[in-house]
C-alpha cells in the first residue's frame, strides 16, 4: 500500500492550486498538501454569497485544512471533503508579471505532480517560491520539481560515459541521454561549472543557494534548457500559462 494513503493527518497546509464548479454552490478543489501532494477535495457550500471559506480559498495562500473521505457512493473514491480551512499566513498576492508567474508555477504541479503523492520539499520550495517570483527563483523551482518527479539527470556527468563535466566546456540537457557537449551557438548551451554548481545546490537541499547558482548561470541558456526538458516531459500541448503572457506581452509591442 503507497504510503501516501495512509491515514490522512487530522489538519494539513495546503495551497489551491486550481478550482471549478461542482453544483451550484460548491466547487471542486485541486491541493497541493504537504503531507498529501495533490488532492481533489470538494468543498461544500463554499460558492454561498456569506460562505466563510470565500475569503479563505485563495490561491498563493497557505492554509489549513480538515478533511475527511467522502461517504460510500457520493463521490469518487479519490476525492475528499473539505471540513474546515483557515489562513496561516502568507504574502500579499502577486500582480502584474508576477501574477503570471505564480499560475505558471500552479500549473507545473498539476502537470507533473500524480494523486497522492507527497513532496515535503518541493511544498516549502513552492511556498518560497512565490514570495520570491523572479527569474532565478523561477528556474531554481524549475529543476527542484523535475529532479522531484525523477526526471532530472545528473547535471555534473556527461550523458554518455557518466564522467565528470569540463568546468569551460559547453554543455546541453537531453531529456533523453542527459548532459551531452554542445556547441557555442546552441541557444541552451551552459558551461561545465555552472551545471556542476546547480548539481551541488540540488543536493545541498538549501533553496538559497540553489537560488545562488540560478542567479550566477547564463539567464537565457538556463531558461532554454529548462524549457526544453519540461516541453519534451508535457509532450506537443505548450503550457497555457505561458502561452497567455506571450500573448499579452505581443498585445503591448
């Protein structure tokens, strides 16, 4: 039995990642919980105009929630129901590029993140995560939840013979095959040393500095490359996200 199925805690933090209308005054939320991962909950009564939870089901909010499991035959065997949920403190929500950054980030979890799965860690990067919404803080998350979910190879050996990197050589992310050498003109190209560095930070768990070897790679291989290994890891769909700030930003040219 996983052991994320194990008896759930009486209360849990959670953030809302996602929400949508379950009858005419309750909603269906997707969680992302700390000692959970991601949970469909439905919450009952929480679109009434005098709901307290209104005010309370934010999203980019920390919270705490009671849930239980729903009745035999009233709803799906994987989802739960909200009992309770109060704020326990948080930041001011993000507005303008931020704001776009912060769905991009909610929309990464419910990409890659299965039911039921618990990431201790990667719930306290993302909660640090948006209190910090620049790029570095983007990318350090970025490779936090591939290498996560297993799909992060080992940025300070080469793909093929798994020995380790030349610091001033160039280098590119495979999905498939790893770190391989590459050209000057590869858009996504990183040298040795910052790859090696971004490993040890991985590795050192510390997101200061993990958020200390974003900063010092190259801004645009580093995003290139990143790119490159979620969009082959979603398949053809882009994410939607980022798809409407590029639309937005064509809008402002």
């Amino acid at each position: 039995m996983n052991a994320s199925r194990a008896k759930a805690p009486a209360v849990q933090q959670a953030f809302v990642l996602h929400h949508y209308d379950w009858s005419e005054t309750s909603l269906v939320l997707d969680l992302f919980t700390r000692e959970q991962g991601r949970l469909a909950v439905v919450a009952k009564g929480a679109k009434r105009p005098y709901s307290q939870l209104r005010a309370v089901l934010l999203p980019f909010q920390r919270i705490q929630v009671g849930l239980s499991r729903p009745a035999k035959g009233e709803a799906a065997a994987e989802v739960s129901t909200l009992r309770s949920a109060e704020w326990v403190g948080g930041h001011t929500l993000p507005a303008g590029a931020a704001l776009f950054s912060a769905y991009y980030l909610n929309e990464l979890l419910l990409k890659f993140l299965a039911r039921q799965d618990p990431h201790p860690a990667l719930f306290e990067a993302y909660a640090q995560t948006l209190a910090r919404l620049d790029e570095p803080a983007l990318r350090a998350f970025e490779l936090r939840l591939l290498a996560e979910v297993g799909l992060l190879p080992d940025l300070s050996l080469s793909g093929t013979r798994q020995t380790p990197l030349e610091l001033e050589r160039l280098y590119t992310i495979s999905p498939e095959t790893g770190v391989l050498a590459a050209e000057a003109e590869n858009p996504a190209a990183l040298r040795g040393a910052s790859l090696v560095q971004l490993q040890a930070a991985l590795l050192h768990g510390s997101p200061a500095a993990l958020h200390q070897a974003c900063e010092g790679a190259p801004a645009q291989a580093l995003r290139a490359a990143l790119r490159g290994l979620l969009q082959y890891h979603l398949g053809h769909k882009p994410l939607r996200t980022r798809q409407v700030l590029l639309d937005v930003q064509k809008l402002m040219e």
